[in-house]
C-alpha cells in the first residue's frame, strides 16, 4: 500500500517534470470512476441532452431557411463519420511506429455546416437556446410548438436587433456565435485573443459582426468580453470558461453519432471497445462529447484528450488537482502553438472536475508532429485538417505503443479484444481555413 502510494507519488512528480520541459506525455486518469458511479453523481444527465437535442429540432426548420447548406441533413448540424484505412495503413508503416489494431474512423466534424468546425455544435447551440428564451418572453413565439421559421421574420429581426450577443475566442467559437447571431440579426460582438487569424476577423466583418482585437491570449479575451458584456442588461455573453449550454451542445454529438455506427455495422460492447479522441483546449468540446458518449456506451467507450505540449491545460489541471486555479504559463509554458483552437492557458471553470471521472486519459503533442500528421492525411486520403484537428491523430497511436496504454489496455481488460475495436478521430475543424492557408499549412517545412 505504502509503496504503492509513493509509486504513484513519484509518478506523478516525473510527469510534472515532462510536461514542464514541454515533453511529449501519455497520461492515464488514475481518477476515473467506475461508469455507473459516474453517472449517478453527475448533475446533468441523459435527459438534459435529450432536451438539447429536442430544441435542436425545434430549431431545425429555421436553420434551413437560413442555412440552406444544412438542407440535406433537414436543418440539423451534424457530420459524417467516415473510415481512414489508408492512413491507418499509413501510420502502421511509417517510422511513427504506430500498431493501430481495429477500425479507424474519422469524425468529420471539421465540414460541419454554417462554421467548418466542432464549435458548431456548442455555439450555434447557445445561441438557440438564448434566441429562444428571448422569443417566447417577448412573445415573438407562442411556446414550443411553434412556426420557428418566424424568428426569420422582420418584427423578429427588428427585436433582436436591439439585443447583443459578446463572445471571446481564440476564433473558432467566435465564427460560430458570429455568423448564426448575425444571420439572426443581433449585434455580434467577438472579443479575439492574438492567435486569432486574420481571414476568421475578416469573414466575420463581412457578416456585420463586431470584432475586438486584443494583445493578450484566450483567457484575456473572455474576461474582456465577459466584463463589457456585464455592462449592457440587454448583452449576453457566451462563457467557454463556464457555460453548460455549450457543454450539453457538443454533448448532442454522442446522440447522433450512434445511427452513423449502426449504419457502418459498428458494435460497440464490452467485446467491441470504442476509443475515442479529442482535441482538447478550454475543454468544453471535449469535455461534452465525451459525457454524452458515457451517457450512451458506458464502460465501453474510452475517450482520451490530446493537448499541445505548450498548451496542456486540461491534463496539468487535472494532474494537480488544481483544474482552473493553475496555468500553463504558471509552470513556464508559453501557451503558444500552431494549433490556435488549442491555445489555451487555464481551462475551463468547471469541466475539469466534472469529466475527470469519465475520462480514460490525456496525451500531449509538439506542433512539430502535428504538421507531420497533417501531411500524412493528406497525402493518404485528400482529407485537410487544421493544426488542432490533427492534433487528434496522436491519440491512436499512442494508443498503440506506449507503455503508459499498455498498462491501461492490461487494466481493462482490451488486449484480446483490441482486433474488434473501433478508433474515432474527432476531426475538429478545417473546411473554412482559406486555400492560401492551406497551401502554407501543407507545404511547411
Ligand atoms: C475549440 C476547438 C477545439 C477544442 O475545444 P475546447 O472546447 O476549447 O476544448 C478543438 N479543435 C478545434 C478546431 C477548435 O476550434
């Protein structure tokens, strides 16, 4: 016991040490609680993304008036699921090393509709939610079972266009809650930290929106927006760092995806293991999808984080036990990456500790092997990605070889289950980045 306990303590202690010196680390949650334990200490549950996916729907209709791009999916935002053996094959081959046993998928949440990335879901999400509070208080819908398509309407515009809507991103988010709030006709206000690039400030200009440039990063730019949005009663400000609406948007994610694995003959049970990999900054994205995921598959699904080595927020939050009250810059890191939608000091005020118990692990990744994954793909399957996104290609191989996951897959029972197991890369984001971008992305040496 007492060996035990120092082991564990002396684990921990080279761990910091990695991830202090920006080394690469596999990370395995000695936190995480048997699923049912989980889920019944949880405050949200099931019945909270039910209703989110209910409001979804009710929306659906005016999102395909407004965004006929979401036509063929009936007005619902959503991606496809789709297999990468080439890039399995690839990374088995190649000198990474990697020995991916099982499917590997591709969760196509960089081509969402309206903002090419998985802030989609939590953003456009909030915005629904808020847009449609205001609407049945002002009277502009008469309760749920209403024509949503008259939130389309001028009276409706004329209202909302006394109504503010702030955010603060690192621009992603911001292209989310931008482009849907215009198009229902508030004034928009993104509050962009320095990552931000260029082209996401111009497209959201161009949409009307209100862009605020600001020197410091992420966390400095919510507080900024946070604060001025305080001073306008008729403002309201979209939390990354608090907000459960956006958490249980992204949570819908696990609602939709199970037709999209039933559809491929994807079995998920104690015999048939999901492991699945996400992108991870503030943690909200993260964060929900994988709630909803153990909502639906339990102890069968394994959801690992992938943070940058300068930008780990989430695991050293999680690591310390402090969550938000540490960052990375507190331990020497500069927060700075290549993958700008990762870019993030401190996370989130609540997610850590709230899907510590859920969560398999974490693993870190240098921007360098982040363009190398970036290429591979595209070369392999036509698929381009941005930075954050291919961030998440790590994960199955870490899976694979590390020593940290062999113990994990010994613990539980995978190794002689693994030839059956289903990988799912949550592709983040990319379809809006800008040809030139791409080029340079692709290309760089
Ligand atoms: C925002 C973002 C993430 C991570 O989401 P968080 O909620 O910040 O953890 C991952 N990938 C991309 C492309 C993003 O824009």
């Amino acid at each position: 016991m007492e060996i035990d306990s120092l082991s564990s303590l002396e684990r921990r202690e080279i761990l910091l040490t990695d991830i202090r010196n920006a080394i690469e680390v596999e990370w395995s949650n000695p936190m995480k609680m048997n699923n049912d334990d989980a889920v019944l200490r949880s405050a949200l549950t099931m019945s909270d993304i039910d209703s989110a996916y209910a409001r979804l729907r009710r929306f659906a209709p005016l999102m395909r008036l407004l965004f006929p791009e979401t036509e063929d999916r009936n007005g619902m935002i959503d991606s496809d699921l789709v297999e990468v053996s080439k890039l399995k094959r690839a990374l088995n081959n190649s000198r990474i090393g990697a020995d991916i046993k099982g499917r590997l998928m591709m969760k196509m949440d960089s081509h969402l509709a309206v903002a090419g990335s998985v802030k989609a879901r939590g953003g456009i999400y909030e915005v629904l939610k808020h847009t449609e509070k205001l609407a049945v208080e002002h009277g502009i819908l008469i309760g749920y079972e209403d024509d949503y398509t008259k939130l389309a309407d001028s009276e409706a515009k004329e209202f909302f266009a006394t109504q503010k809507l702030q955010v603060g991103s690192t621009g992603n988010l911001g292209l989310a809650v931008g482009i849907v709030g215009a198009a229902l006709g508030y004034q928009t206000i993104v509050h962009m930290s320095a990552e931000a690039k260029e082209w996401k400030k111009e497209l959201l200009r161009s949409k009307g929106v209100t862009v605020m440039e600001y020197h410091g990063d992420y966390n400095e730019a919510v507080k900024m927006g946070r604060a001025e949005s305080q001073q306008d009663e008729d403002s309201y400000f979209i939390d990354d760092e608090n907000s459960h609406e956006l958490f249980l948007g992204y949570a819908v994610a696990a609602k939709m995806l199970l037709p999209q694995l039933e559809h491929e003959h994807i079995v998920v049970d104690k015999e048939h293991p999901l492991f699945v990999y996400l992108p991870c900054g503030v943690g909200g994205a993260p964060g929900g999808i994988t709630f909803g995921l153990k909502q639906i598959f339990g102890e069968n699904v394994h959801c690992f984080f992938i943070e940058p080595t300068q930008a780990p927020c989430m695991l050293l939050g999680m690591v310390t036990g402090l969550f938000n009250n540490i960052s990375v810059q507190d331990i020497g890191l500069s927060g700075n990456t290549v993958a700008d939608g990762l870019a993030v000091g401190r996370s989130s005020g609540f997610i850590g500790e709230y899907i510590m118990p859920f969560l398999s692990g974490s693993f870190t990744i240098k921007d360098k092997r982040i363009f190398d994954y970036m290429k591979l793909l595209w070369q392999e399957e036509g698929i381009f990605l941005e930075p954050s996104a291919c961030a998440a290609i790590h994960g199955p191989v870490c899976m694979g070889h590390s020593a940290v996951m062999d113990e994990y897959r010994y613990d539980n029972n995978l190794n002689r289950r693994m030839e059956r197991a289903t990988h799912i890369i949550w592709a983040t984001g990319g379809s809006l980045v800008p040809e030139g971008e791409k080029e340079q992305l692709i290309h760089k040496k």
